[in-house]
C-alpha cells in the first residue's frame, strides 16, 4: 500500500510540474494580453482625455491587482516610474515583456500627451508582436509541457519499482 501511495505521489507530482510550466505559458499570454489593451487605453486615456497619471487606476480598473501591487503614492518618496518598476518585477513573464511593460510606466508622465501617446502606439506595436510569439509558444509546448510531466513521472515510477 505504502508503494502504491508513493508512485501515485510521484505522478501527481510530476503532473503538477508540467501544469505549472503550461500554466506559465498561459499566464505570459494573459499578461500580455492585458498590458497590450492597456497601452492602447492609455493612449487614448492621455492622448483624448489628460488623464492626470493618479487617476489611471480608477479608469483603467482591469488590472486591478498590478495597481495594487504598485500602489503608488502622489506625494510619497517614489516616483510614478520606480512605483511602476516595482511592479512590473512582480509580474510572471520573461524579461523581454517585463522590459516592454517598464517602458510603458518610463513613458508616463514624461512627455507632452501626443508623445506618450505615439510612444504608447509604439510599445503597443512591440507588445502584439510578443504576444504572437507566447501564443505560439503556448500552442507549440503546452500540451507538451503537461504531458512531459505526466509521463516522466510514470517513468520514474517505472525506475523505482
């Protein structure tokens, strides 16, 4: 019994590697997804409206947990860049994405509206094409990332019995 429990152990635990990798892939798509969509919103945020940088928050609430996690202060000792910095380290994605997604936050607040705005077209241009890349990677290895796991922990289980 106690060398059944262990073998099923070993698979599950394998399984849930090669589900964390998938689940990766899959989070670098919806990251990118999101920050794509924002850069395209804030363009119009500040290019249309002069959204002043405080307010973004309250009017672009989908990506409610990056503003929570940057949680940026008018007043206090960080600026509007290092807070957006900060952020975006927290994030689950390569650094390539996370260095598109510091160049957003380095945009804001620095130029007149139209540059930011352009700028953001920009970066938004860059972000699409970073995002085709992780859906190609997600369709191209994530199913065999989850089976990968699967079946290198049947194999272990083989070695050991």
């Amino acid at each position: 019994m106690p060398a059944a429990l262990g073998a099923v152990l070993v698979v599950t635990g394998c399984a849930g590697l090669g589900l964390a990798a998938l689940y990766r892939l899959i989070a670098r798509v919806k990251v990118l997804s999101a920050f794509m969509l924002l850069a395209d919103r804030l363009g119009g945020e500040i290019g249309f409206f002069l959204t002043p940088l405080p307010e973004l928050p309250e009017r672009l609430p989908e990506l409610r947990r990056f503003w929570e996690v940057m949680d940026y202060r008018p007043y206090g000792a960080e600026t509007y860049q290092q807070a957006w910095s900060r952020a975006a380290e927290s994030l689950d994605i390569t650094e390539a994405d996370r260095s598109l997604v510091r160049e957003i936050g380095g945009v804001l607040g620095r130029y007149d509206a139209e540059n930011q705005a352009r700028t953001l077209s920009l970066l938004r241009k860059q972000l699409e094409i970073s995002l085709s890349i992780a859906r190609e990677n997600r369709a191209k290895y994530g199913r065999l990332y989850g089976m990968l796991g699967l079946l290198g922990g049947i194999l272990l289980v083989v070695i050991f019995i």
